[in-house]
C-alpha cells in the first residue's frame, strides 16, 4: 500500500503524552497485530505543568482499556474518588450557598425527564437532592463502592482525584512494560518536512526519530502544530475571563483527616479556588482573572481560604502558572494532530482537559488512518468533532458564571453581561425557560456533558423553567413520584452500606479490589 501509516511518534510526556500513547497503542495491540510502533519523545529538562488532579468517569474505561489495574493505580498515583463538584458561594456569595454537580445520572434518567416534576414532586429538596443519592453521600464523606465491589465497577458513579506526576509516571512504566511504546528521553531541536507533511523530529541527541503520524503533547508550548505549523490560537477570554492560577499543595492534618467524597470549587471575587483531597495531601489553588485582581490578592484570598484548615501557611509553597483561554483553530493539520494543553486549554472548572485528552486519544485510535491517502478526510472530521467540543465545553463552563446573582464584584456582574455569552447558550437557555433540558437538545455521539449535567447546574443555580402549559399526565406523575421515593430509599441503603473515603481507600491499599 502507498504510504501507510505505521510508525506513530509521540513529542511530550506529561499526561497528554502518556494517555495517548496508551490508548492507541492498547488499541493498535488488539486490532492491528505488530505491524506498527508507537515512539514517545520527552524533554528530560522540560517539566511536565504537574497540575491536573481532577477526571472524569470515563478515566476508569481508560485505564481498563489500558490493561491496568485499579488497585495498582489507587496505589502508586494516591488517588482518591471523586463523585462530583460541589459549587459553594457561586450564586448569591453567602456563606450557606452550594450546590452539587453529582456524577450520577437522575433517577431513570433515560424513562423520564425527572425535572420537569421536580418542583411538584421533589418535596422542596434541592434539585440534586431529589433526584439522586449522590449529594448526601459527598456530603456524609462517603466512598463509592464498596470493597467487594469489582475493579472500575460503581455503586455510585465515580471518577478519581490523582496525583498528576506520580500519573505520568505510572502511565510510563506500564506503556513501556506492557505496551511496547518505545520512550526517548532527549530534547527536540526541530522539526524537519518532506512535502509539506512532518517527516522527522531531530533531537539533540538521539538523531532524527522519523515518523508517519506525529501527535504533538508538548504542553503549552506547542511545538508541532502551533510553532512548526503556526496553526492560530483562538482565545476566549471575551467568554472565559480567568488567566492566571496559583496552585500550592497542602498536608493533611493526620493520617485520619477526612478525605472529601468531590471536588470542592468555591468562589472567590474574582474567580474561584479548587480544593481536591488526594490520599496523601490535598490539592488546591485559586483560578482568576488578573483583569480583576491582583495576583498579590489572589494569593491573600488563598492564604485566608487555607487557614480555615491549616494551621501553618508559612511553609506552602506556592506556584504561578499564567494560561491565555482558548483553543487552537484546528487540531490536525498535515500529519500532525495536537492532544493535550497544545490543543488549548480552559480553566479546570469541570475537569474537561484529561477528558478531551482521552476521547481525542480514543479518536485517533479508533479512526487511525491506514494510510495517508485517508488521513486529511480524518484530520477534517476530527477537526470538526473537536471544534464543537471545545465550543461546548466553553458554554458548559459559562453557565457556572452567568446564571450568579452576585453583585459584590465587577467580575461576577460582567460574567452575566449578554456580550459575553455565545449565540449558541443564548439560544438553548431562551429554550430552556419553557421546557426542561433533555437528550435531544444534544447531537448525542458528539456531546461532553449530557443533558443532566446542563440540569444539575441550571436547576442548582435557581434557573426557572415555566410549567409545561399543557400540563403532565397522571400517569407520569406517578411515575415520577415512585422515582422520587426510590431515590430516598437508595439513599438510606448506601448511607447504611458505604463506608467513608478514607476508610475504602486504606482498605483498599491493604487488601486489593476484586479483579474483573
Ligand atoms: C492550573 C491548572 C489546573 C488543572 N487542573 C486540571 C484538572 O483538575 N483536571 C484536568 O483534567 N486537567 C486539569 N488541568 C490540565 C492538565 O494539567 C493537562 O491537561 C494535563 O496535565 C496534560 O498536560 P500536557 O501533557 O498537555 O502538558 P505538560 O504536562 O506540560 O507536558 C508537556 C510535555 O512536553 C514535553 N516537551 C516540551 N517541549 C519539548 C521538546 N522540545 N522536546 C521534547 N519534549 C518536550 C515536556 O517535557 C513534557 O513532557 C489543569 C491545568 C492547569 C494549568
């Protein structure tokens, strides 16, 4: 066949790099036989961003895929399990203002639209409350599973909070161990073209690595398709306003010190703080907008959010990282395709970035062009898959902002500004206000976030939508009410069966989960 596509190099062994390289060469392994290779080049002098502690559910089918597992993972990267955000002071910016982004679905979520009964039926719960059991068990500090249940199973959705460089670490050693990834630690010098396409990199000492794909995981410096092909950086600060975080990771009081069931993300007056506890030390940082504060404040209003629970501030050590919000105008370009922060990068409000790293790993695997002829239909269509993502992605972030009520702050009062809100959200919100979110406000195969998560945060802000005029028929009504009263009940079995975060994680290091 003319030019087809085998060998795959990899420039950049952060998270991106590494997720990649283990995707496609897990997938490559079962379909494709030896006839490939798959080479991951890494700076030994350029450090990883080593921030990125928060996943999605999908990390578990990820890692599974992968061939690894969980009880070794839990282990070696002192993860812990997340089952959601918790939003506190995003509305009204009082003290006893929350609200929850659980990671479970609603009660028969796919029979009925529970929403449209929730103000009858939901007994002046909160939306999430109602619905599902996840708020009280983040709440009680409890895990979500139990130890005899099977690796990556669930008996409440999960993903994981992660210690990023241990991550990259482990991710190595088992690409490299299991999956044949080849690994050069040396530095690219440049990047060397043959009919447009990129025929090699040269590295400084290690000659050129030459490749037929080449997947570009350099981080924020983008080497491959943002400086060797000077592909534009689109920016949505206009949308997005946040461009500076100050990351500091902190000790727990003791070894017993309660390990939160979620992602804490609680708003400050000009952006917000992440607190995300791992199983050996927390993870925290303020996200802000240095048009609105200075970063000397910043760090005043994280210093004062941390000693709420740590007695020494002194000894932290904090850490800067500027970012420009925004994406690239494409992904693939020639035989180039960017993964990871080279692709762009949004604040880390919903932890979308490892999630767009694995399903854009996941496309790549799956729609791995036989030859070249085929690759620019494919690059086209990743391109265009990607580019609503990034899209979507931005307006999901958006609507934590725009629907607060806040007016102590300049940055909460222009975050609901109509200038600063796609067409597109306009759009569905103006929809919304008659009838309550649901699957087919959403091209299905290509959306991030489903209707519930669009529901959860809606309903958790205080947004209205009008009653349907034509009424709900007794027959759902009773339906739904019986979902109502089944989500108590499941309640009470979980609070009754699941034993605390840090309880399931040490047993877990101790004995093991159940294999699959
Ligand atoms: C403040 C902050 C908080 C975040 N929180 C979250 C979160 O909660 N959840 C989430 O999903 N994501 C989060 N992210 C994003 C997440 O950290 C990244 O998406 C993820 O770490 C992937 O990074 P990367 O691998 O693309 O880049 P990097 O980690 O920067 O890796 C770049 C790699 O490229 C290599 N490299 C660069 N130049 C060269 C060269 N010339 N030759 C060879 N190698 C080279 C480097 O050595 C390095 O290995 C956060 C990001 C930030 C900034």
């Amino acid at each position: 066949m003319e030019n087809p596509i085998k060998s795959i190099v990899i420039v950049g062994g952060g998270t991106a790099g590494w997720i990649t390289a283990g995707v496609i060469a897990s997938t490559l392994k079962k379909s494709a036989g030896s006839n490939y290779s798959v080479t991951l080049v890494e700076s030994p002098d350029i450090p990883n961003v080593g921030v990125g502690e928060g996943t999605w559910p999908t990390m578990r089918n990820t890692l599974n895929k992968m061939g690894i597992r969980e009880t070794d993972f839990i282990e070696k990267c002192n993860v812990s399990f997340k089952q959601g955000a918790k939003f506190s002071q995003w509305v009204t910016g009082d003290k006893d203002d929350f609200y929850y982004h659980p990671l479970v679905l609603p009660q028969g979520f796919h029979n009925i639209n529970l929403a449209a009964h929730w103000g009858e039926g939901g007994n002046n719960k909160s939306f999430s409350q109602a619905v599902c059991p996840q708020e009280e068990i983040c709440e009680l500090g409890l895990g979500p599973k139990k130890m005899v249940t099977a690796e990556y199973a669930a008996v409440a959705n999960y993903a994981y909070h992660l210690d990023a460089g241990k991550f990259s670490e482990f991710l190595t050693n088992h690409c490299v161990e299991y999956l044949n990834v080849k690994h050069i630690l040396d530095n690219v010098v440049s990047v060397n073209n043959k009919d447009g396409d990129i025929s090699s990199v040269s590295t400084k000492h290690n000659g050129d690595v030459a490749g037929d794909l080449f997947i570009d995981c350099t981080g924020f410096k983008s080497l491959l398709l943002g400086e060797h092909f000077n592909v534009p950086f689109k920016s949505c600060k206009d949308q997005l306003f946040s461009d500076t975080a100050i990351a500091v990771q902190v000790p727990y009081q003791d070894d017993n010190s309660e390990i939160a069931s979620h992602t804490i993300s609680t708003a400050q007056s000009a952006g917000w703080i992440w607190d995300i506890g791992l199983f050996n030390r927390r993870g925290v940082g303020h996200v802000f907008s240095s048009q609105y504060i200075s970063e000397e404040k910043a760090k005043q209003e994280l210093v004062d959010y941390l000693k709420e629970s740590c007695t020494n501030t002194d000894d932290l050590n904090f850490r800067t990282i500027n970012f420009n919000p925004g994406h690239r105008e494409k992904f693939w370009e020639k035989n180039c395709v960017a993964v990871g922060l080279s692709a762009g990068f949004l604040e880390p409000l919903e932890a979308s970035a490892l999630l767009l790293v694995e399903i854009s790993a996941q496309m790549i695997a799956e729609q791995l062009p036989t030859h070249r002829r085929a690759m620019d239909i494919v690059a086209k269509r990743f391109n265009e898959t990607f580019l609503y993502r990034w899209d979507r992605i931005i307006d999901f972030l958006k609507l934590h902002y725009m629907l607060n009520k806040r007016s102590d702050s300049q940055f909460w009062i222009d975050h609901r500004a109509p200038e600063t809100v796609s067409d597109y959200l306009k759009e569905q919100l103006e929809l919304w206000k008659y009838q309550v979110p649901s699957d087919h406000d959403f091209e299905h195969a290509l959306e991030v976030f489903p209707a519930a998560s669009y529901q959860y945060v809606l309903y958790g802000m205080g947004f209205k939508t009008n009653a349907n005029p034509r009424g709900l028929s007794d027959t759902s009504y009773r339906e739904a009410q019986n979902y109502f009263d089944k989500n108590e009940k499941q309640k009470q079995e979980f609070i009754s069966t699941l034993m605390p975060n840090r309880e399931l994680l040490k047993k877990i290091h101790r004995y093991g989960l159940q294999k699959v």
